[in-house]
C-alpha cells in the first residue's frame, strides 16, 4: 500500500478515536449573548463534543448544541424557579462546566452618590445570582463522578481600590471570598470540584464602553481607561475565551482558586 494512503488511513482513525476518546462537556454559561460571554459561547460551540446551555437577558438562538434561556438574573425568584431546567439530565456528561460569567459595572459614581436600588441590582447580578447557581450546582453535582468545575469570572478590580467603582470593587471581592470558601469546602468534603475566581483582564466589551462614558469627577482614571481603548491595549473576547478554556482543559496546572488570565 503506498504511503499517501497510509497516511490518510492514519488521519481518518486518529480522527475518529480522537473523538471518540474526547469528553463530553457540558458548559453553562451566563451572560452568553454579548462581550466575554459571547466569545465563550462561540469558542466551545466549535467543539462537537460540546453541550451548551446559555443563559442571558436577550434571547439567543437555540440549535442542537445550545440549550437557551432567556434570564434577568437580578431577579432572584426566577433564576431560582429555573434552576431544575438549567440542570437537567447531568449524569449523561463527563465533565460539568458552570462558567458564572455576567456582570455589571453599575453606575459609575463616588460613594453618597449611589442609590440603594443601584447596589442591589448589581450585587444581585455580581454576587447573588452566581450564589445561587453556585449553590444549585454543588447540590446537584456533588454525587456525580465527572469532572466538576465551576469558573466565577471576578477582576482586579475586587482587589483594588478605584474611586467610582465602590459596589463594583466589593462586589468582586465578595465573589473572590465566596469562590474560595466553596473551593475549602470542596476540598474538606472531598467532592473533587474544582473552583476558580479567574479576573480576565481588560477586555473589549459593552462594560468597557461604560467605563469610558463615565463623568470625570466621579471616576479619576477615565483617562487611563480611554487609552486602553485608542492604544489598543483591550483584549478580544476571543483571546480571553481561549485562555479560559485552556484552564478548563489543564486545571491540574493551576491549583490555586484565584487566577488571572494574564499570568498564563
């Protein structure tokens, strides 16, 4: 047999137990129809093996591998009510992703000048809501033998200081105390799931376009954050995407709970 077909023979078969040999996932993802959410939603979509359920304000199209959920997750009561749908049927997968992506900048404005429906609305979206599906999560995870991870998508800015940011900053600080008790949790249980507060850098998103229309006198670094964007110094959803599925694919690389994507 000539070579050439030898080789193509290999290819098909490697292919083909390839795939067969290849997990199946299933990834949730929140905040899925726009910015970081999106991109991420687009990455594993590429990957067949892939199962998807997305979850955001505005409906996104449904197919054969994305099971979609239009949700305002400040509204705690529904998020709850659709907790057994998002999931259903867990036992069929290898690996379990929860990626607790959607977040709120909120208004950006110095403290005395915010108002009490402002902080919740954003704490419920930062912190309540990934509680929530954190919460529902373990409990319906915790027994199953597949590989468990769930991923928080925190920032910098949870532990550092910017005037302006104030329910944003303590916000994301919640998240990244929150990501580690349940991380000491799992390790004291020994249900063998894996947690992560990963601050992805700055990317290029709607939460972005808010910083830069923020008002000066109440945000001392706007013009640090207008130069990200006209130095190009934002990162794509894209790259960002591709970074968090590489900690999703080699987590025994990283075995500390707190990570950022700009260190790997």
């Amino acid at each position: 047999m000539a070579w050439s077909k030898i080789k193509t023979y290999h290819s098909i078969f490697s292919k083909f137990f390839g795939r067969l040999a290849m997990k199946k996932t299933l990834i949730i993802i929140t905040g899925a129809s726009k910015g970081l959410g999106k991109g991420l939603l687009s990455h594993f979509c590429a990957e067949p093996n892939h199962e998807l359920v997305a979850i955001a304000r505005s409906q996104i199209k449904a197919s054969e591998q994305v099971r979609s959920l239009q949700l305002d997750l400040s509204d705690s009561e529904k998020l709850e009510q659709a907790i057994p749908e998002i999931f259903a049927d867990l036992a069929q997968y290898d690996r379990i992703v929860l990626i607790n992506n959607a977040g709120w900048i909120g208004p950006v404005k110095k403290v005395g000048k915010l108002s009490v429906s402002d902080w919740q609305k954003l704490f419920a979206i930062n912190v309540t809501a990934c509680m929530q599906l954190m919460n529902a999560f373990v409990e319906y995870c915790e027994a199953l033998s597949s590989e468990r991870i769930v991923i928080n998508i925190s920032s910098g800015a949870g532990k550092k200081p910017l005037d302006g940011w104030a329910a944003y900053c303590s916000s994301k600080a919640a998240l990244d105390m929150l990501t580690q008790v349940a991380a000491q949790e799992a390790e004291l249980t020994g249900s063998g799931i894996r947690f992560f507060a990963l601050a992805p850098g700055i990317v290029d998103t709607d939460m972005q376009s808010d910083i830069r229309s923020a008002s000066a006198d109440q945000f001392s670094s706007l013009d640090r954050f207008l130069s990200y964007k006209s130095e190009g110094k934002l990162s794509s959803p894209a790259e960002v995407a591709e970074k968090i599925a590489y900690l999703i694919n080699h987590t025994h690389q990283f075995p500390s709970v707190l990570q950022d994507v700009r260190q790997f």
